[in-house]
C-alpha cells in the first residue's frame, strides 16, 4: 500500500505524473508543461520528489 499522508496534490495527479515520467521518460520541466496543459501547477522539483518517493513503490518487488 502506497502511503500518501502529507502530500498537497490528490493522489490521482501524483500517481498520472509518475506513471508519465516513467513510461515516456520526459524531462521533469516537459511533464511540468504537459501537467500544466492540463491545469495542475506544479514545479519540476516536486515531480522529482514524486518519482523518487513514488515509483519504486508502484513498480513493486522484482
């Protein structure tokens, strides 16, 4: 279980940002714009602390 206490954004935006950077392997500042297009502000520095905490927790054990 993935645990989300003390994050600012839901769950769903923060799960969509990670699940992009990995799968098309943007720049931090390209998903920052692609987000952006899609009306959640949020800086380049923060995506990087998503994917850092988040994504080895949804890729799972190998």
């Amino acid at each position: 279980m993935i645990d989300f206490k003390g994050v600012h954004y839901p769950k769903s935006v923060i799960l969509l940002a990670v699940c992009f950077y990995v799968r098309y392997a943007v720049s931090y500042r390209d998903l920052e714009e692609i987000l952006a297009e899609r009306g959640v502000t949020v800086d380049h520095a923060t995506l990087n602390r998503w994917v850092v905490k988040f994504a080895p927790l949804i890729s799972g054990p190998i």
